[in-house]
C-alpha cells in the first residue's frame, strides 16, 4: 500500500494509477498531476480524505477523480471533512482538526487492514 500527505497525496494517488501491484492506497489531501491519471489502468482500492476548506488542493477535481476510477470499475472511496487542509497534522494548531483526524483514522486503518495481507 501507498499513503501520503498533501504532495504525498498527490504521490499517492498518481502510485495507484502508475505503480502495478498495490494492495491499496490512501491519499490525504493531494491531487495528482493531470497526465497521471489514467482511468484506463487498473488501480487498487483507494480511500481518500479531504478537507471542504481546502485552498490548496481542488475539491472538484478530486471528485472528479473518484467518479472516474469507480466508472472505470475501481474502487474510490471519497471522504470530505469540514476541516482545513492539513487537517491531519498534529501540532499546528492552525490546521489540526482533531474531530476529523480521528474520524479519518478510523476509516483508514479498517480499510488498509481489509486490503493488506
């Protein structure tokens, strides 16, 4: 499996269209560049997590990602807090969300236990 945090997430979903052979991966708030996604590949199971506040990181775009792997017969499983990006990140108080990041844990860790031997 893959995971990752903003540029991670965006490293992370552009392994689960370019990388054969994952089990599973698990972006945070990151969007790949445009010419690595390819609906035509197939990826492993994805779940994302992604803040509504998000400055950074196109909301749009990611649904629309999530729309075109799960068309494609993937599976995208999008979740979107009402948080800030970098919602995860403990100790930055400007953009820690404490709500959201136990609530993204736990879904992440139930679906890497599902998708991992």
């Amino acid at each position: 499996a893959v995971t990752g945090f903003c540029l991670g997430g965006a490293v992370t979903l552009s392994a689960a269209f370019q990388v054969e052979g994952l089990s599973a991966a698990l972006p945070f708030y990151g969007n790949p560049r445009a010419d690595l996604v390819d609906f035509s590949r197939k990826t492993p199971p994805i779940q994302g997590h992604f803040a509504s506040r998000d400055t950074f990181v196109d909301a749009a775009r990611t649904r629309s990602i999530a729309d075109g792997v799960n068309a494609a017969g993937g599976s995208f499983e999008l979740f979107v807090y009402e948080a800030n990006h970098a919602f995860m990140r403990v100790g930055d108080e400007a953009a820690y969300d404490a709500p959201s990041a136990e609530l993204a844990w736990s879904r992440a860790i139930p679906f890497l236990h599902a998708h991992l031997d």
